[in-house]
C-alpha cells in the first residue's frame, strides 16, 4: 500500500497559513537593521575611519591593518548588541552557493575565563581548512592552502547570531577558488573601459558601475510529498511522473491570488530580506502551477549576486518553517515551465546617468547609442562564452524547450530601436554627410519617443532582450550563481569598449572631430554585429534555420557548450581584462564538466534504484491480482464466456509485463554504460559520455514508468503523483 503518499496527503490537506507579525507596519523602521552599512559604520566607526573605509571602498584599495582593527571592534560591538555570538567568512567557493564556517568571539584567557575577541587580523583574513571545496585540480590536497580576505565592498550582516562578513576566496599560490574574485575583477574591468568612453560625454564621470537586478523563479512543494519523492530530495527535480490532467493549460496561476500559505512563506522572507537590506519589492504567482517569483530592486552587481545567494538561502530555511520546500532547479516537472533568473544588467555612471537609458537629449543620446551598441557587438563576438556562463545540467532541460530562449544567443531590441540603428547604418558614411545632414540626425536620434522608457515591446523568447533602460539576459538558470553570467558580460563589454575607444581615438588622431568618429565607430559595429540582433521569435524553427545561416552557434550539449571557456579567442579575452588566467579558466571548466557529470550520473543512480525498488515491485504486485483476478474467472467461467471477458485484462498483464521488461533491460543498459564511462579518466570525454550515452536513458526510462504509473492501482502508486505535488493544498 503506498502508505507513504496517502499519510503525506493527509497532512496537506490540514495544512494551515502562519503569518508571522513585522516588527513594525513600517519596513523603513526594521530595513538594513541586520547589516553593518554605512549607517552603521558611522555610528560605531570614528569619523577618520569611517572615511578611510569609504575611501577604500571606493577605490577598491586594501585596507591596512590598523584601519581593520578599528572596524572590527565596531562590527563587534554591533553585532554583540544583537545578541551575536560568532563571526564568518562568508564566501562562494566553486559549488554555485555560499560557504561558512563559525567561530565564537569569546577567546579563553590565562588563568581562567574567557573574553570576547575580534579583531582586525581575523575580519581581514583566514585560512579555513577547506580542502574538499572543488577547484579543478588548482589545489592538491597536499598544497590545500587557501585562505579567504574581506571584500568591504558589501557589508557585513548578521544571520541567526552569527555575523558574516562577505569575502573572497584565494589559494595561496594566487589562483582564485571562488566567484567573487573574478566577479569583482569584471566589475572593475568595466568599470575603467566604461568610464573612459562616458568621459566622451561627461567630463565628470569617475566610476562607472554594473547593476544587476535578478528576478528569482521557484517552486514551492510541501515538505510531506517533497518527502515521499527521494528524487526531488535527492536531485532537485522529479525524474518520473505522468502530466496532471490539469496543469498549466489555463494560464490561470500566472499572476492569480496568491495562496494564504505562499503569502505567509513570502511575508516571513521579505522581512528577513528586509532587515538585511535586501529591497525585494516584487512577488507573483509564476506560469507553472506552484511557481513563483520574487524580484528585488537592482543593486549594484556585487551586492545583487551576494543579495541573491543570501536570499536563496533565506528562502530554504524558511520555507521549513512553513512546512514547505522550495525547488530552484530549473526543470523540476517535465511538461510544465521551468524557473530561470532573469538578469537585469545595466551601467550607470557616478554622475547618476544610465548609460543603457535612451534619454532625451542628442547628446546623451549619442552616449546610449555607445553603450548600447557595443554592448550587443559584445554579445556578437561572445555568444558562445555568454552561453558556456549558463550552462549547466538543469539549465539544460530548459533551454530551446519552448518555454526558455533557445541554445542560440541573440539580442532583440525592439522595432525602434532596431529602425534607429538601420537608419545610421544607412545615413552616416563618413564623408558624404554633410553638415546639416548630421544634425539633422543626431537631432533624429534625440526623438526616441519617451515611450521606449516604459517600453512594453517585450519579446519573452529572446535570450538578450533590450526593455527600455537596461538588458535583460534571460537565459540564466534559477539555480546559478548570477556570478558566472555578470562576469562573462561585463568581461566582454569591458573589452568592446576599450576596443572603441581604441578605434575613436585612432580617428580623432587623423583631425575628425570627436562626434563624428563617434559615429564613424559605431555605424562600422552596427554593421558587424548585425547578425546577433533578432527581433522575431525565438521558439520558432525557423529561426534555428535562419540563425545557422547567420553563422550564429546553438549548443545544446552542455559539455561542448562548456569548452567556449577555453576557446583561444575567449581565453585570451579573460587574461586581458585582466579577470582570470588561463590556469583559473581550465579549472573552472573542470570544476563545471565534474558537476555536470557527478549531476547526471547522482540522476541516473537514484532513477535506477527507485525504479528498481519502487515502481517495477508495484507494477509486479498489481500484475499478480490481475493474473489471480483472471484465474478466478476462468475457474467460474466456460471458456467461451472467460475468453470475452478476460480479454481486456490479459491486455493489461501483456502491458504491463512488456513496460517492466523495459525498463528492467534499460536501467541494465544504463548501468553498464554509467561503469564505461565512470572509468573514462578525461574529465571532457567523460562529461560527454554522460551528456551523450547516460542523459537519454533517463527519459527513455522514464517514459515507460510514466505508463505504468496511468495503468497501476492509484491506491498502490507509491510515489506522490503530479497532480498532488501540484494542486493538493
Ligand atoms: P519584468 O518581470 O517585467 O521583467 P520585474 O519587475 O519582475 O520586471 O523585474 C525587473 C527587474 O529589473 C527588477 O529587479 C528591476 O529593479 C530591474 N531593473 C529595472 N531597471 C534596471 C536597470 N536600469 N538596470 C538593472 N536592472 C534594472
Ligand atoms: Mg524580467
């Protein structure tokens, strides 16, 4: 009897909502009330610190010894007021989430008793003996030297009673181990190459930053079917499940009510988000049945990905306390949407210009028609580093699968913009344009209509899609790092706008005046990136055709897509701008075929078991009272009358009996396969012999499950079936 499954629905069924109560009505009285932020810094810092502090910030200088010290005892002081107990480096090592490791203030002291301790040594830097993080061979266990330094660049915070203070991670030898390293590395690579260009057009701009706002897709399940389903908790995602009758066809969970018990989950985790800074200011109801969506307020890019992580993490925990599970796996139910990320990316100026913001002067406009066009000349020239960024085995099932954008990266921008860049293409060759004409033209460009700001021209199905003041790169999955993607596209815009001003300059230096080699630059970029601009839908095949005759790339192998890394072209990208080494960029594609490999193979073992001890045992049981059940008749029964009757039965035996013996010779199959390429030693063929010979199996398999589970008694079904991980509430 599937005991499991009906004790498990019985709990949903008397599951109730539990709100919890704000601190106050008022989020400003409670916001950032866990973070050390510059409030706070003011506060329990001296004024000289306090300026040293923000000067390094700034600057992105180190901060010396007896700088930290001061900062230390007032984080300490500040966290001991809120009841914290122990300190951490918090850092993102090369498994996609966070990493922590505690230590209590209090120091025993000669002679008895202890003191609490925290000082500037231990906030800047230390050394956790964090051997078994993976780092692609980068660190030998006998050389696991690696230690972790304070990025004060986002700020400490408090969590449970424990104050985490956010930092890279670094071996000894100097290769980085983590995300934020090269992150921060992009962020300032961008930085210089943007500024330079905005000092084209303001002669005030210093910094130039990235902004990041990610929109956070999910699941949520309850905690007693998620229980009953060792797949979901063991992978993240079902690996076996007939479609509901009723799932998303209606569209009618896609921005509805949202249940009282989601809303108590969303009410308890914006509060926390709140307290620890974290402006997440949307919430809906996804596509998919379960699904939702939780969007901040963009940030800089650095303390979104560490907003993001932090907020994930929250989600997890709370969720428990409301009897939920929330999936971040990008294809947790097969037939149904999948979760992404969306990433909102922009640059702004410290004069307070976004520069991806069309503006309403000519002049400001020449600046977004830079920036614009040389962000999707970037994406031209790294379409398949922007690709490899978003890899990974969940991303997979999502991409091209008619719901995601497509394995092929293009940008889309809108009929007028697109109408605008074709009529610069067209008008501005260098010398026949006179000078009325130019005028004319920048005055023409001025005239975006101010409805582009609030621009509802979306196109859903690109994976690159300009909306009115920023990018929106869609392809990132719900479970990444947003790290992986902001360090490929601020990387390769970083290096585009150097090479733009490279090429001005070049021209200014022949006496063309500044606008004009401006223009000169730019109309010679729209040509070349022009085959990565695609406004139409990218579902469709068409454009799987027309995009091949582009010469644009479609990767749908995640190894293969993954070796974009070490491309020479990309490669040598990295090192320039100075953001990783090639020996970092092998290790990380290392560190990403292991855990595309070790995720299918995890996939492959649990499905062969659970089929194994799960679903073949049932199939047999309902088999057996289907062949007792026949017996019985024809002792009762002349053969002329069992024949009639019995017909319909002995159809089900043979079905169910060949469904067994297919699957019973798969899963074989699959493991044998699983031992070949288990023994293979290089990391790329293995990978390939995962995504290539082991992948298929899984659905292969799976197919035949999914008919037994239409066929078998629901009473004896043991597994939580779609319909109840979906609707039951
Ligand atoms: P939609 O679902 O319509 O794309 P959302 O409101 O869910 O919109 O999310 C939009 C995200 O884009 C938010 O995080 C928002 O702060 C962010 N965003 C808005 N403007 C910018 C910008 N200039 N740069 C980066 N992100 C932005
Ligand atoms: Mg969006």
């Amino acid at each position: 009897m599937a005991y499991i499954r009906f004790e498990a629905l019985k709990e949903v069924f008397t599951r109730e909502p539990h709100f919890v109560t704000a601190p106050s009505p008022k989020v400003s009285d409670y916001y950032g009330e866990k973070v050390f932020d510059n409030q706070k810094m003011r506060k329990y810092l001296s004024e000289d610190v306090y300026k040293k502090v923000v000067e390094a910030m700034d600057k992105g200088e180190r901060i010396d010894r007896k700088v930290a010290d001061q900062v230390a005892s007032g984080m300490k002081a500040w966290a001991m007021e809120h009841g914290v107990t122990h300190y951490t480096h918090w850092f993102h090592p090369l498994t996609e989430g966070t990493a922590e490791k505690h230590d209590a203030f209090m120091d025993p002291i000669p002679g008895g008793g202890v003191v609490e301790n925290f000082s500037g040594k231990l906030l800047a830097q230390q050394e956790p003996d964090a051997s078994s993080f993976p780092s692609g061979g980068i660190r030998n266990t006998f050389e696991a030297r690696g230690y972790t330094a304070w990025d004060p660049t986002s700020p400490a915070f408090i969590v449970g009673n424990t104050l985490s203070i956010p930092t890279i991670f670094v071996s000894y030898t100097g290769e980085t181990l983590d995300s934020k390293t090269p992150l921060l590395k992009a962020l300032a690579a961008v930085d210089k190459a943007a500024t330079e260009v905005a000092l084209y057009f303001d002669r005030n701009v210093t910094k130039v930053f990235s902004n990041l706002g990610w929109e956070q897709e999910y699941f949520l399940i309850d905690e007693a079917l998620y229980n009953a389903r060792p797949d979901l908790y063991l992978t993240g995602r079902t690996l076996m499940g007939h479609s509901s009758a009723k799932d998303q066809q209606l569209d009618d969970h896609y921005f509805s009510s949202i249940p009282e018990r989601v809303k108590a989950f969303m009410y308890e985790f914006e509060i926390e988000a709140f307290k620890l800074g974290i402006p997440v200011k949307t919430r809906h109801n996804e596509v998919a049945p379960n699904q939702y969506e939780c969007a901040p307020v963009y940030e800089e890019t650095n303390i979104a990905v560490d907003h993001n992580l932090l907020v994930m993490d929250l989600m997890k925990k709370i969720a428990r306390r409301h009897k939920f599970r929330v999936l971040f796996h990008e294809k947790p139910f097969s037939g149904i949407n999948g979760s992404g990320k969306h990433n909102n990316w922009s640059l702004a100026t410290d004069t307070g210009i976004n520069l991806l913001s069309p503006g309403k002067t000519p002049r400001s406009n020449t600046m977004f028609l830079t920036f614009l066009i040389n962000t999707i000349l970037a994406v031209y020239k790294y379409q398949d580093l922007l690709r490899a960024s978003i890899a990974s085995s969940g991303n997979a099932h999502r991409l091209g699968a008619n719901e995601a954008p497509p394995a092929i990266i293009s940008a889309f921008l809108g009929t007028q913009i697109s109408a605008m860049l074709d009529e610069l293409e067209d008008k501005v060759t260098s010398k026949k344009m006179t000078p009325d004409e130019k005028t004319e033209l920048k005055l023409n460009i001025g005239k975006i209509p101010e409805i582009l700001l609030d621009n509802t021209d979306r196109n859903r199905t690109s994976p690159f899609a300009f909306t009115g003041n920023r990018f929106e790169f869609r392809a990132v999955g719900s479970s990444a790092n947003c790290s992986s993607p902001m360090i490929a596209l601020n990387t390769a815009v970083a290096d585009q706008l150097t090479i733009f001003k490279a090429d001005v300059d070049k021209i200014i230096e022949k006496g063309v005046k500044k606008d004009e080699a401006i223009f000169q630059v730019l109309r010679k970029y729209i040509i070349e990136s022009k085959p990565i601009r695609f406004d139409g839908n990218n579902y469709s095949d068409e454009w799987a055709k027309e995009a091949a005759k582009r010469g644009l790339t479609n990767i749908k192998d995640i190894p293969e897509a993954l070796l974009a890394y070490l491309k020479k072209d990309v490669i040598d990208l990295f090192v320039r701008q100075d953001v990783m080494s090639e020996r970092e960029l092998e290790a990380r594609t290392e560190v990403k075929l292991e855990a595309y490999t070790m995720k299918v193979q995890i996939e492959s073992r649990v499905l062969g078991d659970l089929v194994m001890n799960h679903i073949v045992p049932i199939a047999i049981d309902y088999q057996t009272s289907l062949v007792d059940n026949v017996a019985g008749l024809k002792d009762l029964f002349d053969h002329k009358e069992f024949t009639e009757m019995a017909g319909a039965r002995l159809e089900l035996i043979k079905e169910i009996s060949s469904h067994i013996s297919y699957i019973k010779a798969k899963v074989k199959e699959m493991t044998e396969a699983r031992k070949v390429a288990n023994a293979i030693e290089d990391s790329v063929e293995k990978a390939h012999a995962y995504s290539k010979v082991i992948f298929p199996y899984l659905d292969d398999i799976r197919y035949h499950v999914d008919k037994l589970e239409l066929i078998v008694d629901d009473e004896m079904w043991p597994l939580p079936k779609y319909r109840e991980l979906l609707f039951a509430s």
